[in-house]
C-alpha cells in the first residue's frame, strides 16, 4: 500500500517535469487530449502574469484576482476553440481583456489603488518604499493615459509581450500597435513630466 502511494508521487513528479518542458501551446494541447488536471501547470505558468495586466487595466487588484479567475475557468471550459497553431499568451491575454473590458463599461467611478508594503523585514523598507513609489508613479502615469495608448504600452513594456502578441490579443495591425506605443510614450512622458512639477 505504501509503495503504491510512492509510486503515484513519483508518476506526479515524473509529469511536472514533463509538464515543464512543453511549450504552453503543447500543454494547452496535453490539457485538451490526454489530462484536464494538467491545466494547473497553465495557471501555474499565467496567473501573476495576468492579474498584473488585468490591474493596470481596472485599477483595482480585488476586481483584477476576479477577472483573472473568471477568465482561467473561461479559457479552460473553451480550450476546444484554442488554435495549437498561434500562441496560447496572445489567447488567454485577449479572454483577460475581454473580461476586463466588460468590468469595466460596467463601473464608472474608479477608486485609488491601496497597496501593502512589507514593514516586516526591517532591511527592506526603504528599498520597498522606492520600489512601491516608482510603481505608483507609473501607475499613476498610466492611469491619466487613455486605455487605447496605456494598454499596449503596458503590454510591451511591463508584460514583456511583442508586437504581434499584442496585435493578437487587441487584434489589431502591428502597424496600429508600433503607432500607439510611439505615442504613449511621447504621452507618458508629458503626464510623468505633470506630475513632478
């Protein structure tokens, strides 16, 4: 009895290391055919990433964990419809944006950001408090920014995402995505500019 439960640990090692050489769209496809169980290596891979974009889209980090989670359950409910032969970050960037679009034609009034810092570990404060400050700052910046320039330049510049990606997810011309990252940032920089004035 005790041997089968090694040997069941071991076979659940054995897939995660497997798991961890695939590429996402392989797992996607794994997920779809072989072991539903394996989605769990996808949120593993996804959720920090998401909630951080879904936050510099609605403002609010609550709503952002919501939208995120909704929208791992959407994406793993329709992962029938995901195309193996695009990119599986471009698919499940765009189910996020969707959702948070949604949240957010349904809000008007949008309330200031409160984040925690770690007053724990005494040797850290101020470099936290640094950190924390430029985050707001930007976040600030962001957040006088129309979403139709703030969004992609997120995308790029914090989610590290390339301009095809960021086409896919916004589905629009990679031209389109080049002109409005050139003029978020010229925007960026009179809005950061504003404020330390």
């Amino acid at each position: 009895m005790h041997m089968i439960r090694m040997d069941n640990g071991l076979i659940k090692l054995k897939q995660m290391e497997f798991l961890k050489k695939l590429t996402d769209e392989q797992v996607a496809e794994y997920v779809r055919t072989e072991n539903p169980e394996a989605y769990g290596e996808i949120m593993q891979r996804y959720q920090a990433k998401l909630i951080r974009y879904a936050n510099y889209l609605i403002r609010n980090d609550t709503e952002a964990a919501d939208v995120v989670q909704g929208s791992l359950i959407k994406a793993f409910a329709n992962l029938n419809s995901f195309d193996a032969k695009k990119k599986f970050s471009s698919w499940i960037y765009r189910i996020v944006h969707n959702e948070a679009i949604n949240i957010l034609s349904k809000r008007k009034n949008e309330l200031p950001i409160l984040e925690d810092m770690d007053f724990e570990n005494n040797d850290n404060i101020e470099a936290d408090f640094v950190r924390e400050e430029t985050r707001a700052e930007v976040h600030d910046c962001l957040s006088k920014m129309s979403l139709l320039y703030a969004e992609p330049l997120s995308l790029h510049f914090l989610e590290g995402r390339s301009y095809d990606e960021i086409s896919d997810i916004l589905r629009l011309p990679i031209s389109t995505i080049g002109t409005r990252i050139n003029r978020a940032k010229v925007l960026m920089k009179k809005i950061c500019q504003k404020i330390k004035k």
